[in-house]
C-alpha cells in the first residue's frame, strides 16, 4: 500500500521568503513521487516528479524538491516566493511496478503569499 | 501544447439523475483515469482505463460508475443515479505508453480542468 501525509494544511510565507512544502511518502517499493499545483478554479497541473533518476528534481516555476530515502521525504522546496505561487499544493506516490497506474494524492498544503 | 478538456465545467442534476461526464485525453495518449476531489478534500482515484477495459478501480467505483471510450477521441464517465455524496469535482486525465525493459509503463499523468458535479 502507498500513501503520502503532507504537513500544515496552510502555510504563509512572504513574498521573496523561501517556500518549503512538507511530504513524506509510505510505499513497499520505489516510488515515483509527484508535485502538482492547483490554482483556484483550475485543474491540477505538474509541477516536478521523482523516477529514480537524480534525487534532486528541479520543476516548473522555479520550485525544485528532493528525494530523501531515508526519510522518506520529497519536501517541495523554492527559494523566493512570489505572489503568484499562491494555490493548492499536492503531493502524490505511485508505485514503480510498471503495472501500477494509480496516483495516491496528499491531503493538500495551502500556500499563501503575503506582502 | 497539447491538453486534457473536460465538458461541461459545471453541471447541476438532481438527486437520481443519470450524469454523463466527458474527457478529451491527449491525442497520443493510452491510458486513462478518473479521478474526483470532494471539497475540502484530497483527489481520490475512482478508476484507470486501457485497451478499451477497467484495468484498476477503487472502491468508490461502484456499480452505478461506467466509464467508456465511445470513440477514437472521447472518455466518458457515467453515474446512472446520482446521490448527494456524488458532488464533487471529478479529473480526468491521461498518460502515454512508455516501453521500457521489456514492460509497458504508465507515464506522467495529466490532468484536465475539471467537471464541478452539483447533485440537488
């Protein structure tokens, strides 16, 4: 079974402040781990994934995240915010059997950028 | 670039209704999903589609769930009577085949905008 907790279901940052998105993952074999962004009234769009390549992926938009096996972590990491990264914010595991198609969502992190 | 579209963007029915909601996947795409996002709540996989069958459901996909790919273009996902729970907003999205070591493996998903299903 594969599932993801992501810490803080809000979090406010200022504008050029670093923005640093919690997810840990649970999977009983490689991951692949996966980033999307929500923005209001809109769909989900893919912001960066992990494949087993380099542990640190760099995405869209300037954010980038690593993969920490050891932790189990994939934490979403950018360095400046700005005030259009303001959206909902996912973090998902799907497994690497090759077979498997099913993506298990985190329960979302609010970003919130202020002045 | 090419991009998932989801009709209607909202639609209202009343409890009991049957709803039909449609997707038009990247056209090189094979593998299809559905999934829905209660508010308030994380996206939630209701099922995949390939080769014209189900190959992964979950256990929200009941039988009053369809989903079928009447052509060469559209996916569709049917809920025969609708209940007040079934509000939510439902993904589609799709992925590309990618051969690999001798396995067919799913690609990235991407997803559509959406379709906010009202249910009276």
């Amino acid at each position: 079974a594969q599932s993801v907790t992501q810490l803080g279901s809000h979090v406010s940052v200022s504008e050029g402040a670093l923005v640093l998105l919690r997810c840990n993952y649970s999977s009983s074999v490689p991951p692949y781990l996966f980033w999307y962004v929500q923005y209001p009234n809109q769909g989900l769009q893919l912001l960066l994934k992990y494949t087993s390549a380099a542990t640190l992926v760099k995405g869209i938009n300037g954010f980038e995240a690593e993969f920490k096996k050891s932790e189990t972590s994939f934490h979403l990491t950018k360095p400046s915010a700005h005030m259009s990264d303001a959206a909902e914010y996912f973090c998902a595991v799907r497994l690497d059997t090759g077979t498997a198609s099913k993506l298990t969502f985190g329960t979302g992190t609010r970003l919130q950028v202020t002045l | 670039e090419p991009e998932v579209t989801q009709t209607p963007s909202h639609q209202v029915t009343q409890m009991g209704q049957e709803v039909i909601l449609r997707c038009v996947p990247i056209s090189n795409h094979l593998y299809f999903y559905w999934y829905r996002q209660i508010l308030g709540q994380k996206v939630e996989f209701l099922v995949s589609f390939y080769n014209n069958e189900i190959s992964e459901k979950s256990e929200i996909f009941d039988d009053q769930f369809s989903v079928e790919r009447p052509d060469g273009s559209n996916f569709t996902l049917k809920i025969r009577s609708t209940k007040l729970e079934d509000s939510a907003m439902y993904f589609c999205a799709s992925s590309e085949a990618l051969r690999g070591l001798g396995l067919l493996r799913r690609d990235t998903q991407y997803f559509g905008p959406g379709t906010r299903l009202t249910v009276l």
